[in-house]
C-alpha cells in the first residue's frame, strides 16, 4: 500500500491549530452553536479549551470531525470557481 492512502487526515495538524483555525472562521459564538460544549459557551479562550479537549476525548472528536468538514467544504468552494 503507499503512504498517501495510510496516511491520516490530521496528521501533522495541532490540537491548537485545530481550534484556533475553528475560532478563526466560525468565532467563539458559533463554535459554541455548532458543538455545544461548555468551553466555546461559557468565557472561551483558546487556553481553556485546549485543556478541556485534551482531557475529553468525545469532545475532541467533535471539534475534529467539525474541522475536517470545515477544510473540505473550504477546498470545494475553491474548485468551484
């Protein structure tokens, strides 16, 4: 098998690169309507969630699977044009 198809899609990427980006494109109040946790709702910082998430599994599971559909609806917004 080659590597392309082994390899991971967040490989390489940061847990803080994951949510700062999120913040980045969606701000605090979205990313709180789109995953309802308690660290994007209640006065976020990216320090606080990053400790959260680091210690809550199903939560960054979440926060995961929001940033990759967030990259590939980005990707296919660009071929579009």
């Amino acid at each position: 098998m080659s590597k392309e198809k082994n390899k991971i899609p967040l490989d390489g990427v940061t847990l803080e690169q994951i949510v700062g980006s999120l913040f980045e494109h969606y701000g605090w109040d979205a990313l709180g309507k789109h995953i309802e946790i308690r660290c994007f709702t209640c006065d976020p910082s990216i320090k606080s969630c990053l400790t959260f998430l680091r210690k809550t599994p199903w939560a960054r599971k979440k926060v995961e699977r929001l940033y990759l559909a967030t990259q590939k609806r980005g990707w296919k917004v660009l071929y579009k044009k």
